[in-house]
C-alpha cells in the first residue's frame, strides 16, 4: 500500500463527481437514472494500522457527539475455530477525524481470522443513554464504556465454549432490551438477564446467529435459533422441515406487505416461513445460498425483494476448480428476478441491505470482497452498479452522521475509507446528540441476518 497517498483525516470529495446528478436527487428523482455517473463522496481515510490485523469493524457513537466512531475488534491468535470459536484480543476505538480514543487489550500480529464471528457488540445495555462495548476477552464477558473503553463489568461465561456471537435480546418483557444470548459454535446456546443469571439454555441446530425479534408483537423476543422458533422461555414453537446442513443467514420483515412478519432462511435453499411455522415458498435456483438481505431493491413491486449470493463453484473443495459466485434477487412469492452471470472469478461475496444512500433512493445491495478484481459496490434491483468504492476489503455501513443516510466504511488491516452518496463536511462540529444505536448494528455478525423495519429501510 502506498502511504504517501494516504491522508488520515481527510475532508472532501472525490474527483469527477457530477454535482447536476447530485442536484436532481435531491428533487426526488429516481436514483437508478445517475447509473456511473459520479463517483461517491470520499469523505475520510482513516489510519487503523495501530489495532493490528485482521480486525472486525463495528460502528456507534461511542462518546455521544453526534457522529459515529469506528470500533476495531481483533480476534484471539486461534487459527482454526471449526469447533472452538473466538474470543477478543484488542480494541481500538478511533474518531472519524483519525484520533484513537482509546485501546484496551494489545494487538497481536498472529491474530486469527474471520472465520467465526468475533463476540463483540456496542449497545447500551444499562439503557443510561450512553452505550458500551460488550465482548468475551480472556475467557469472560467484559461490559465497557464506549467513551473511555474503561472496564465497567466482568462476568463469568456460563460455559467454557460460549463466545461464539453475542445476541442481545428481549426476553424479559422489559421496556428495553437488555437480555444477552451466547452460544458455542453449532450446538448450544445460553440466555443470560441484565445480571448474568442464567433464565434457560438451548441445544439444537442453532445456525451461526440467531435472530431474537417480537414476531407477535407481546412484547417478549421470539428467537430463531437456525432451524427452531423459540419463545422468550426457550421453549421450541416449531421447527423448518426438510433443510439440510444449517442455517447461514436469517431474516425477518413483512415480505409480502399482509402486515404479519415472515422469516426468510438462507441455507442450502432459500426458504420463507410465516411466524406460525407454515412454509410459503422456497427458492431452489441456487447451489449453496449464502448471505440473503431483505429490502425494497424495487419499489415499484409489491413487498420486498430478497437479495442473495450463491456460491456456485467453491475453492476449497479439492476440485481444484476456480471459484464462483453470483447474486440473485427473487420477489416477495420466492420468483427469481434475476441472477448474475459473472465473467471474473472470485467465490466469497458478501451481499448486505443498504438504505438511503441518498434522500429517496430505493434501497441498494451491498457487495463487497467479490475477488477477481472487483471492487466493493453498491447494485440496485436490476443489478446496474450505482456506486464503486475503489478500496479492497470488508464493509460496514450506517448513518455516521446523524443525516438520515447511510455512509459505508471500506477497511482493510491498515486503512478505513469512508464514502457517502452525498457531500459532507466532517470539519463542522457535531451536533452533540447522541446517535441511536439501530438493531442492526447491534446485532453485528459475519452471517448478516436482520430485520426489514420501517424505521431502517428505504421508502418503507
Ligand atoms: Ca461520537
Ligand atoms: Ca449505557
Ligand atoms: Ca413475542
Ligand atoms: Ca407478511
């Protein structure tokens, strides 16, 4: 990587961008219409080689200025974490000017890598209105504080092995979500209250990240553990039938707009249940479905789309075969709308739900860590590319500013640029209003699952 490029802090916009388009959005014009047409915003390249390779971001306000920060998570130095999954070695928390805020643990080089989630989470689990770091380090759970990265809590793991993910939930009925799920790698999971006390534990095929969400609406999280339904007890409510291997990714959100919550499983097929457990379609046009993401990819069709990625031709397999991968969008009914034909190699995609990227645009997939010289970019529903962002990596994204549109951060081990679909000036003080922390970014996971809320997607 050439360094002298590189500018930490950096303010301003990219080069070529064509303000007309920029203008016309803002009076409401479709967005698919400015199709390459002006770069996005680079608004900051941010130094992160001081928390060591092979971090994980995550996003919040950490200090509640008004402006997110970035939390670089560093695994532990496991290698395989087939069975044994990680726990956290180092956090950095920087400012989107550059500063480092704060440090806690040491980075090390020989940190694993993504292979597992890493068990970490901001949110404000005290619900104080200022949020922590929750993360397993050293064989224990540490609650932080987000501003200081001062060590508030510690508790014992209800099991050796549970750090696979961490899960916040609402299982006690309180007006705020302060339960926590931890689970091991495949089979078993524990519910802990605000005080570490165990309500009930779980064993089954639990997938990679349960999805904890009220689908009745009795004011108690149901839990989609892979394959079960759960009630707030740990009860199972019922089950996905005839699915094999287990659950990468899950979603929830009103599908086809009748005004109850479906769930949508990618697996080995991508499959759509109703929250009584009655199967309402499958999609079987895919291999090996990876990474779904719900959204309005195209407003002008009933309900909402579901984007995805099949892994069509893996490298690790011993075929000695060149990888490939290829996304697809199917409607609210499990028909295929499209699916991509790549030309280039490359078999580890992920695709992820971004909204408003600009005022009024639909929302847009987010691609990112394609291979075969592709960079992260932004497609809309009929899979034209709506915004590249020129940096190899990983991509997180959220309302960094407190502006009602998302920013998307692309990092690597040494470098954090973030990009926006419209100009900002990061120079200007923040607002001093703490940003809400949405679900989605407390729920941060490697197996992107989610929930279709009005409050998080496009034109909803
Ligand atoms: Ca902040
Ligand atoms: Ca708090
Ligand atoms: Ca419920
Ligand atoms: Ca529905």
């Amino acid at each position: 990587m050439k360094h002298s490029e590189r500018t930490t802090g950096k303010l301003g916009a990219e080069t070529g961008r064509n303000n007309a388009n920029s203008l016309d959005l803002e009076q409401g014009q479709q967005a698919q219409h400015v199709l390459h047409t002006g770069g996005p915003f680079r608004l900051a390249d941010i130094d992160i080689s001081a928390s060591g390779p092979r971090c994980k971001m995550l996003l919040g306000d950490l200090n509640g200025d008004g402006r997110a920060e970035l939390l670089l998570v560093q695994p532990d130095d496991r290698q395989d974490v087939r069975y044994i999954p990680h726990q956290v070695q180092c956090l950095t928390a920087y400012d989107l000017s550059g500063r480092m805020l704060w440090q806690q643990g040491k980075p090390s080089l020989g940190a694993g890598s993504q292979g597992s989630d890493y068990p970490a989470q901001i949110y404000d689990i005290d619900g104080d209105g200022c949020l922590e770091v929750l993360c397993v380090m050293n064989d224990r759970f540490h609650i932080l504080d987000g501003a200081t990265g001062r060590i508030k809590e510690v508790h014992d793991l209800p099991d050796p092995h549970a750090h696979d993910c961490i899960i916040i939930a609402n299982l006690s009925g309180g007006e705020h979500a302060s339960d926590i799920i931890l689970k091991d790698r495949y089979h078993r999971m524990w519910a802990l209250n605000r005080k570490f006390e165990l309500l009930w534990s779980h064993e089954g095929n639990i997938g990679h990240y349960p999805w904890a969400s009220d689908l009745n609406g009795d004011g108690y999280d149901e839990v989609m553990a892979g394959y079960d339904l759960l009630d707030h007890r740990g009860r199972v409510l019922w089950s996905c039938r005839d699915l094999e291997d287990h659950a990468d990714c899950i979603w929830v959100g009103d599908v086809d707009g009748d005004g109850a919550t479906e769930l949508v499983i990618g697996g080995s097929v991508t499959v759509m249940y109703d929250r009584e457990g009655r199967e309402r379609w499958r999609y079987e046009g895919s291999i090996e479905s990876q990474h779904i993401a719900l959204g309005r990819f195209r407003p002008e069709l009933p309900g909402l789309q579901i984007a995805g990625l099949d892994r069509m031709i893996r490298e690790d397999d011993g075929k000695g075969q060149k990888g490939k991968d290829a996304l697809f969008l199917v409607d609210c009914e499990g028909k295929e709308l499209w699916k991509e034909e790549r030309t280039t190699s490359g078999w580890l995609t992920i695709a992820e739900t971004l909204s408003s990227w600009r005022a009024g645009a639909p929302d847009y997939i987010l691609a990112y860590r394609r291979g075969g010289g592709v960079y992260p970019a932004l497609y809309d529903g009929h899979l034209n590319i709506v915004a590249e962002f020129r940096h190899e990596g990983y991509a997180v994204h959220g309302d960094l500013l407190g502006v009602g549109t998302e920013q998307v951060v692309i990092y690597d081990d040494e470098l954090a640029v973030v990009y926006s679909g419209e100009a900002a000036d990061l120079s200007a003080p923040p607002s001093g209003v703490p940003l809400p922390q949405p679900k989605r970014l407390y729920n941060s996971t490697l197996y992107p699952g989610g929930e279709a809320d009005a409050n998080l997607f496009s034109g909803a």
